[in-house]
C-alpha cells in the first residue's frame, strides 16, 4: 500500500484557524458584513459611490422615502404668488443724493445734472454703476432656481441643507473606518516594537519602557486623546490617526513584552543563536512569527476601540473639520436636529456604526478563539 506523504504533514496554526472559523456561522456572517463594509469604503474612496454626498439635491430636511413628503405648511401654496408679485415690483428705489450739488460745484459745475426732460423730480438721484451687473446676476440666479428642482424625499431623509443622509452616511463610513484601521496599525506597530525591545533585552531598557508605560496609563485614555488633540489644535484626518495611533499602543506592549520574556529563552531561540543569527533576526524572523496571533488579534481590537474614539472625538468637536464627513460629525449634527423631530440622520449613522462595531466585535472574539492552540 503506497505511503500517503499528505497525511505526514500536520496542518499549520493558520489552517487550523481557518479550519474553526468556517465551521463559526457567526463568524463567517461577521466577516461577510465587514467585507461589505470595506468594499463599501473602497468604492467610496474611489469617488464610484457617494462622490457627490455634499450636494443638495433634496428639500431641507427631506424625510425618507418611506414616510412621503412632508405636508405644506399653512400659508404655503400662496407663498410663490406673493413671491412672483414682489419681484415684479421695482426693487430700485431713487435716492437723493444730498452733496450732489456740492460735488457738481467742485467738478466745476454749477448745479447737478437734471434728467432728461428737464424733470425736476429727477434732480440730485444717484446712478448705480452695478446696476445692470446685479440685475444680470439676479436674472441667473432665478433661472438656476428654477432650473433645479430638489426632491421633497430621500431614501433615508436629508439634512438641514438638503443633502442625502445615505450618502452622507455611505461617506462617513469611509472616514470613520480609515481612521481606525490605520491609527490600530500605528498603536500596533508602536506597541509591537516597544514590547519586542523590553522583553528581547531587559535590563535597562525593560526599565525604561515599562515607565514609559506607565506614565502613558496612568492617565484616563479619553482625557489624553482630549488633551493631546487640543493641544494639537489641527483637525484633520491624518492628526486623528496620530492622536489615536501615538496614544494607544498600551495594551499591545504588555502582552508582546510578555510573549518575548516567555520565548526568548525557547530551543528554537537558542538554537538561532547557535548559529549565529542577529538580535534583529532573532526577535523578528524566528521570535514574531510565534506570537503573529496575538498582534493580529490586537489590530483587530484596535481597530473597534478606535472607531468608537474617532466617533466621540468627531462628536465632541475634536475630531475631522467641517468639510469632511464621518460619523461622529453625522451624529453631532443630529443632536440639534432631533429638537425639530428629524431622526433620520441619528438614525442612518447609529445603525450603521452598530453594525459594524458589532461584527468586528463578533469576529474579533471567534478570531482570538480560532487561534487559541489550546482549543481543539
């Protein structure tokens, strides 16, 4: 009988984690709504999806389309009557000008000049130089106004400016979900590296980030976002990232420090070592590959945390400038918005961010389990 060499080669940590994750329903539902979220924010960065979500395009505060239009208010259908009867109406009035007399004597002349005809009433008015260039601007203005017409429903409502909440929505996702993974790869990669040189080395070094550490911990992690970005005093995106990434490297290092304190005195290490291999090549090629599970699993912690602190900084008036959209600006806005009744764009951005927080969460814990070699 022929020797099945398949059978002699055991599955890696990964297959195996693989292997246990597609048999998670929850998970895999998980990881589809992520994957959807991210293709979503793909396109959207693209400028395919929600390139135009600043434009106004519906009635302010255009309710979904679900509930209909909105009801007139009383008095509005003769709104545009009394409207068309005042521009008919001259909007230029004579002005008596009271030093024409006196100017026209230091020109040189004895009085102001009198209208054609010789009408009295005309005397001493003022001639508007950009009286004809208004009148050109206000004539392109009505046209445009009349050209365009907004819808009076959206999908999922407007906002006060007429603008499509399920764009605004689509586009804070994208603002919201790069901010968070990007700032969990920096406090990721920060953390990783710090651990790797105090547990690695020791000695003084161990010292020297372990009160670094501690200085960082012993501050309420919301009070030094909050401090750290008014010092900054510069929103944007990228200060986002930083504010997050440089902040919130904590929790990585204390357990990579752990991982290196426990695997640096290993066989596999010692035998490196044997053969001459670096520290460098020590800590990263044969020491990191050993512990990848849990810096993957912290990015995908990070990543959760930080969506939630981009929402809160954003909410609070910290977080992205106005011109940019994000959750957190979404929800800002709705909070003066509900006092009116208008719940749609509270609405489309918390069950948006819920949804998402929520599976990254679930695929987080199935992930961590998935890759606990201690289960079978």
């Amino acid at each position: 009988m022929p020797y099945d060499v398949r059978h002699a080669v055991s599955p890696g940590l990964w297959a195996l984690a693989w292997k246990r994750l597609r048999t998670d329903r929850v998970a895999m539902v998980s990881l589809a709504i992520v994957v959807a979220f991210l293709v979503m924010v793909l396109l959207s960065a693209t400028g395919l999806i929600a390139g135009d979500w600043a434009r106004e395009v519906g009635v302010n505060y255009a309710p979904p389309s679900f509930l209909g239009p909105a009801e007139p208010a009383a008095g509005a259908a003769v709104a545009p009557a009394a409207q068309s009867e005042q521009a008919e109406q001259p909007t230029e009035l004579p002005v008596e000008d009271p030093l024409a007399d006196a100017l026209a004597a230091i020109r040189g002349g004895a009085t102001a000049p009198k209208a054609a005809g010789g009408d009295t009433a005309s005397e001493g008015r003022s001639v508007d130089p950009l009286a004809d260039v208004m009148a050109e601007i206000k004539s392109k203005e009505v046209k445009n106004a009349t050209a365009e017409v907004r819808a009076p429903t959206l999908p999922l409502g407007g906002d006060k400016w007429g603008r499509d909440v399920l764009k605004k929505t689509i586009k804070g996702s994208q603002t919201s979900i790069i901010v968070g993974l990007a700032s969990a790869f920096v406090a990721t990669v920060l953390g990783t590296v710090f651990g790797a040189i105090s547990g690695y080395y020791g000695k003084w070094l161990d010292d020297f980030f372990n009160w670094f550490y501690s200085v960082f911990t012993a501050i309420p992690y919301l009070l030094l976002i909050l401090a750290v970005a008014a010092v900054l005093q510069q929103k944007g995106t990228l200060t986002i990232i930083l504010i997050l990434g440089l902040t919130g490297w904590t929790g990585t290092f204390r357990l990579i420090r752990g991982e290196y304190l426990k695997h640096k005195g290993r066989e596999y290490v010692q035998a490196a070592d044997a053969i001459g291999a670096s520290n460098a090549r020590r800590m990263f090629v044969h020491i990191f590959p050993n512990i990848s599970h849990v810096v993957l699993v912290q990015l995908s912690i990070y990543t959760v945390a930080f969506i939630k602190s981009e929402v809160i900084l954003s909410f609070l008036g910290f977080g992205v400038p106005v011109d940019v959209v994000s959750w957190g600006s979404m929800l800002n806005e709705a909070q003066n918005e509900l006092i009116l009744g208008k719940w749609w764009q509270l609405a489309a951005a918390g069950t948006s961010m819920a949804v998402l927080v929520t599976a990254f969460s679930l695929f987080t814990d199935a992930l961590r389990d998935a890759l606990d070699p201690k289960l079978k």
